[in-house]
C-alpha cells in the first residue's frame, strides 16, 4: 500500500491546485457586468442578426468519425516500426486490428454515415 501513497499524494495536491484556482478566481476576478460586456463580439464586428440555425447532425457524425478512424490508424506507426521485431505474432495482431477497423469503417458506410446529401 506505501507504493500508491506517491499516488495519491499527487491526485489530492492536483485536486487541491485546480480548486485553489477555481476559488481564487471568484474571490479575485473582477465581477462588473454592463450590458457592452455582455454583448456578443466577433472579429471586431456586432453581430447584426442571430445565427441561421443549427448544423446539421450529420456534420458532428462525420467529424467523430474521421477522429475514431483516425486514432485507431495511429497505431500503425508503432507497429511500422517494429514490425521485424515483432515477427509473424505482431503481423497476426496487426491483421486482427486492421479487420476490425476495415469492419467498422464498412458499417459506417453502409450505414449512409459517410454519404454527404
């Protein structure tokens, strides 16, 4: 149990800093609303009407998507570089990990994830 008091030393002193710092901020920070600051603001300009609406759900998809398949083909590189190491188990491994990718990918598009209407 002595091994982990390092450990959760650390989390308490984190907890303890980022609660220091929410704290000081609502005793320290400036507290005067008038209604120029609450104004929205963008690129120098007033905004002069509201936003036209909503994307649509099928950018957000798209977008987690392309990051899923993207971290997941991320570790390709670590592989790349040992495969010689690793012989003909990491070669198996890798071929299980890419099935799986390929299998997601072709469930997204068979869904109409990828499709842009």
């Amino acid at each position: 149990m002595l091994e982990y008091a390092a450990l959760l030393l650390f989390a308490v002193l984190a907890l303890a800093v980022a609660l220091a710092m929410l704290f000081a901020n609502r005793l320290f920070g400036p507290r005067r609303p008038n209604p120029v600051k609450l104004e929205p603001f963008e690129c120098g300009v007033p905004p002069i009407a509201l936003p036209a609406g909503r994307l649509p759900v099928h950018f957000y998809v798209a977008a987690m998507l392309f990051v899923v398949f993207d971290v997941e083909l991320v570790f390709l590189f670590p592989w790349a570089v040992l495969v010689e190491e690793l012989g003909w188990f990491g070669l198996v491994e890798m071929g299980a990990f890419l099935a799986i990718v390929v299998a997601g990918f072709v469930y997204a598009w068979r869904q109409g994830a990828l499709e842009w209407k």
